[in-house]
C-alpha cells in the first residue's frame, strides 16, 4: 500500500526542484523571497518547508510560485503544455531575471546607503554654515561696537577742545 504525498510535501518537493534547477541554496531562496515579498523564514522553516514537514502559509505559497514559477496544477488547476524547449529557454529566462531583480535590489540597498549619508554630509555642512554665521554675527556686533567707541571716543575729543 502506497501512501500519498501530503499537499505541504508535494509543494515542498516543488520548491526544491526548482531552486536546484536554478542552482541556488536554499539560502539564496530565502533572501530572494524575503526580498520579494517580505517573508523572512529562517533556514530551518525553510529546510522544513522543503521537506513538507511544515504547514505553509498561504502567503508563502503565492509568494513562491511567483518566485519560482511554480504550478498548482496537482491540486485541481489546469497545465499549460510547453515543449521542453520552451521549457529550458523559460527556466534559463526566469534564472536571470531572478539575478536581475537580486542585482536591482542590492542597487537599491547601495543605493539607500548613499543616500543617508548624502543626508549625514548636508546635516554636517548645515551645522557648521550654522556655526560660521554665528560668529559671524559676533563679529559683526564686535565691529558695530568699536566704531560706536571710536565715535564717542571722537565726539568726546571735539568736546573737549574749544
């Protein structure tokens, strides 16, 4: 008596055939997903996941099968036939989308960094703009302040003379 494949253990055979038919570990996978979609599982729900010895959330599921383009088709939907072919020049288009999107991503990582310190150099160059104005605004009243002495000093002086 044969005992059939629960749905989480099917699924999870899906997922790693076809993260090994790409080549990537299933640590790649997660970061993928994670950057995808958000989901942060850790290594061991993801070794468990592939091994179906973990409830898959439904999340995960659509996460997945849009990641890896996977097919639902043994759980009631319909096949799309493709030749083995259109098959291989499909998988090899998804893997270098799949590094594309990891490549943009960590663009936008890189680029996120420059950013905050671009925000960190305006920040500095404010404060000191800040710090040159007001010492220049004490020099400036220190200058106000010794022509005003100079002038009494002169007034004082013409007084003085008749």
């Amino acid at each position: 008596m044969t005992q059939e494949r629960s749905a989480e253990e099917t699924f999870g055979a899906q997922v790693r055939k076809a993260r090994e038919v790409r080549g990537w570990t299933q640590e790649r996978l997660r970061t993928y997903l994670r950057d995808a979609s958000g989901i942060d599982l850790s290594s061991t729900a993801m070794a468990r996941l592939e091994q179906g010895k973990r409830p898959i959330r439904l999340n995960e599921v659509a996460a997945l099968t849009d990641l890896l383009d996977l097919s639902l088709t043994q759980y009631g939907g319909r096949s799309a036939q493709v030749s083995e072919q259109e098959y291989e020049e499909l998988r090899a288009r998804l893997t270098t989308m799949a590094d594309q999107e990891y490549r943009l991503v960590d663009m936008l990582r890189r680029v996120d960094a420059e950013r905050e310190a671009l925000h960190r150099q305006v920040a500095e160059v404010r404060h000191a703009r800040n710090q040159i104005a007001v010492t220049l605004a004490e020099y400036d009243r220190a200058l106000r302040a010794l022509a005003e002495a100079r002038e009494a000093a002169a007034d004082g002086q013409h007084q003085e003379a008749p």
